[in-house]
C-alpha cells in the first residue's frame, strides 16, 4: 500500500461516522442524556425463526417465537448497561408481542411496560406498513422535550420509520423534528 493510501485509509478509520473526532462524544449518547428523545429498539434475540409459527395468538405467549437464553441476558445486560450509563426513563414502552414485552421487562426490571399498538408488528401485514409509521412518527411528535422514553418494537417498524436495519438487540436514538418527522441520531450498542 502505497503512502497516500495508507494516511487515507487510517484517517477514515479513525472517523466514525456521525464523530467529527474519535475522541468526540457519540451524538446518540448526546441526545440521550438531554432527553427529548426515544431509545428504540428491536427485541433481544429469540429463538430460532422468521416470524411466529403458524396459528400463534397474542394472547399465548406459548404460542410465539420467543426469546432465547441468550436473548434474555442480552436484555438484561442491555439494562444494566443503561443503568451503569445512569440512564433514566420516563417511561417504557413495547408492542404486543411477548419478545417484546419480555425485553423491556427485563431490561428495565420494576418499571412499568406499557403496550403502543404502534409499536406492534406489521410483518405479516404490509398494508399496515403507512399507517403504523404514521402513528408512531406522529405520537414521537408528542414527546415532551423532557421526557426520555424507551421503545421495545420490532425489525420491521424500526426499518419503516428510521432506514435503519438493527439486528436483534440492536437500539437507535430518534427525536421528533419540529415537522412532523422523526429524526435519527444514531445508533448506541447497549452493551454487547
């Protein structure tokens, strides 16, 4: 590798995208110290699978594909992570499903977890696809500039509403724009 190709490519590697400076504080931590602003997350790891098994209910846990082992500490040390960060939350909120459910209740041990139909899975459902982002775009809107709040929702939702493609686990910091839109700040890694 010749000279100007090696400053180059050391150069990039040392801007992270979204960092003026390596040393510079991650913006999505930023934004999520000053609250205004949501943690949006697709649910821990689960089981083996794509979608739920045919037949399965809502109301039936038993029935969906859950959370594995390793997905329920990922949610766990997801939380204490965010609580070594000293990072509170107004209040939390997750879609139906019990991947879901079962993340935020893991995560944020005690407080309680409210259901956001706009928050619920619209993968077997694109026509919902428009509608729910519109619901959720709209009630982020509504956050109170000092409220910090969290989201437990799915792959589909967070893809729809930020372009972002999260992997299980995986959270992005998003804040109302003044315009009826919703703006993504960047993603945070929870703690591995």
């Amino acid at each position: 590798m010749n000279r100007r190709r090696f400053t180059f490519a050391a150069g990039a590697a040392l801007l992270a995208p979204g960092r003026a400076h390596p040393d510079a504080p991650d913006p999505a931590l930023v934004a999520l110290r000053a609250s205004g602003c949501a943690l949006l997350m697709r649910h821990a790891a689960t089981e083996p699978g794509i979608g739920d098994p045919p037949g399965y209910r809502l109301d039936t846990c038993s029935s969906q594909r859950n959370l594995s082992p390793a997905g329920r500490e990922q949610a766990r040390r997801a939380g204490a992570w965010l609580k070594q960060k000293e990072f509170v939350f107004d209040a939390v909120f997750s879609s139906r499903w019990c991947r879901c459910v079962d993340t935020a209740a893991l995560m944020f041990p005690g407080q309680p977890v409210e259901v956001l139909e706009a928050l619920n899975s619209f993968f077997e459902d694109g026509s919902a696809r428009e509608r729910q982002t519109a619901a959720l775009r709209s009630w982020l809107g509504t956050l109170d500039g000092s409220r910090r709040v969290a989201l437990v929702t799915h792959q589909v939702n967070v893809l729809a509403l930020t372009g972002d493609n999260l992997a299980m686990g995986g959270a992005v910091v998003v804040q109302p724009d003044r315009r009826g839109g919703v703006r993504s700040v960047g993603r945070i890694d929870l703690g591995g």
